[in-house]
C-alpha cells in the first residue's frame, strides 16, 4: 500500500507518536507542511493504544529502525498536567499536542512540562509514564461499581467506534490510511506481520532489523512481572496466550460481556468455559479480511454457540 507523501528538506524521518490516551492500535498518515519540491519523503505515524496491548512493543519496532524518530507517549503529559480535566477537554488539548509535533513545532510541550525544565526532568517523567497502565489481570474481586469495569466497558466501546469509524465507513482523508494491528498476529509471525507494518509506513528490513525482531520474540517465557512495562526478549506467542493460564474464568466471562462489541468488531473468538479458556488448541483469533467481522454495538450481548 503507498501512501500519500509530504515532502521534507530532510532524510526520510517519520514521525511515530505513541500515545496511550485513545483505545485502539491504529496507525494513520497525516499531512505535514509541504517543504521544496524534489525533496525527499516524510511520513507521519500516530499509534493509538489501549494499556498492555502490545504498543511498547510496536514503538520499539520504529524506534529500532535508523531512519524514524520516535516520540513516545506524547499525551501522557497532557493526562499528568489536567488530570482534573473532562474527558472532552483533555481530549482536546491532545488533538492540539499532536497536532503541533506533527507539524514540528516542540514548543507546545512548555505548558506540561516541570518547572524544572532539564534532562534529568524528561527521563524521570518518562519512567513514571511506563507505569501508567491499567493491568486487567490484577488480583482481587470486581463488583458492579468497581472503577475498573466502567474503564473497561468505555474502552471497548471507544474499540467498537474507533474501527467503525476507520474500516466501515471512513472519511475521505482516512482511506487506505489506517491499519489495524493485532498482538497476537504479531505474536506468531512477527517477520511477516512487522514487515506489511514497516510498508504500510514506507519502510524497508533491514538485516540487522530482522534479527533484533527474530531474538525480542523468541526469548524463553513470557518474561518476569517486573519486566512488565519493558520491552524485553521473550516468547511472544506464549506472552499472547498468558491470559488464558492465569486469569479466573469468572472474570474473564464478565469482560466478554462488557466487550461483546470489541471482540466481534476485532475479531476475537470468546470463550464459554473454563475448560475452553485452558484448551490452547482452541484458536480464538479469527481470520482478518473482508466479511471477517460482524459489526455489533458494544453493549450487544453475546450469545453462546
């Protein structure tokens, strides 16, 4: 797939932005200034996440590559700084960050930033920002009112409205501009999965690239829990299919039911018992593609087989 270019007085740098601040892992070109004709190309990259879905990982996949810049989590210092703020005007303030850095101009991180403005400042913000995510197989009990399953249910939602809005019926500027990229298919053939990401972005492997890829997802287990929110080598296949070892079944029959919708729309098989949740040969990632997924409301219910 080619993507519409701006041009740029520079290498070929593209812009890779993530942030976990919207609900679903896409990426999507957007226009930047236009610069002298004949120079070289630059594409932008925005990747939108929800918590532990992978996006770490697909951030070190840019960043590993030498000709893109790589901004993570830009957002999360909008959340840090207004964190008293609606939904609708942090929303705002993001679309406007984005908006700046796309079109390179830094200076909008001056209103978030610590007072303290040094190097020292920036890392220490970035470290807080990898323990920022929601973790959905914590420990414990939920109950009906429980903070956490309002969370969840919103972000299946925003699942459901995001890949509606960016697969069935786009805008004009989005077509042929969105991927959707799925961890666990990312999980089972990182080169060839990593390889159709890296073109959708008008990027080329590299040997040296394929075998980072090759050594990050073939490590020994799913890596240890202090590992968590780093980007470490291990099994990627085994990391995809942990949840089904090591959560209740109870809980992970209440998600379907709060995520009916997102799993449809994402193309996810659910479970209906525990005895299926622990039998691995059962596949639950549906084949992607035209006619793949039906589009549901999240709120539908899902009914058994």
């Amino acid at each position: 797939m080619r993507l519409p270019r701006v041009f740029s007085s520079g290498t070929v740098v593209p812009a890779l932005l993530l942030g976990q601040t919207c609900l679903l892992l896409f990426l999507v070109w957007r226009p930047g200034p236009p610069s002298p004709a004949g120079g070289p190309e630059r594409v932008h990259v925005l990747v939108l996440s929800s918590w532990r879905s992978g996006s770490s990982f697909v951030g070190q996949l840019f960043s590993q590559h030498p000709d893109v810049f790589y901004l993570m989590e830009p957002a999360w210092h909008v959340w840090a700084a207004l964190s008293q703020g609606s939904a609708a005007a942090l929303q705002m303030a993001v679309r406007d960050l984005v908006r700046s850095v796309f079109l390179c101009d830094m200076d909008v991180f001056e209103a978030y930033l610590p007072w303290r403005r040094n190097l020292s400042d920036l890392f220490q913000w970035a470290a807080l920002a990898r323990d920022n995510g929601i973790v959905l197989g914590t420990n414990g009990t939920w109950v009906e009112a429980d903070p956490r399953l309002r969370v969840v249910t919103e972000v299946c939602r925003s699942h459901v409205r995001i890949a509606d809005a960016a697969l069935r019926k786009p805008p004009p500027f989005l077509r042929g501009r969105y991927l959707l990229v799925r961890f666990e298919d990312l999980a089972r053939d990182p080169l060839t999965e990593i390889r159709a990401l890296y073109a959708f972005a008008g990027l080329s492997l590299t040997p040296e690239l394929q075998a980072w890829i090759h050594n990050i997802t073939h490590g020994s287990g799913p890596g240890a829990r202090r590992e968590a929110f780093k980007t470490t080598s291990r099994d990627a296949r085994n990391v995809s299919q942990a949840w089904r070892h090591e959560l209740p079944f109870a809980k992970i029959r209440r998600v379907q039911e709060l995520c009916a919708g997102a799993l449809q729309a994402l193309g996810y098989r659910p479970v209906f018992s525990e005895r299926e949740q622990r039998d691995l040969a059962l596949d639950l990632v549906l084949p992607r593609g035209p006619g793949s997924f039906r589009w549901a409301s999240a709120t539908e219910p899902q009914r058994g087989p």
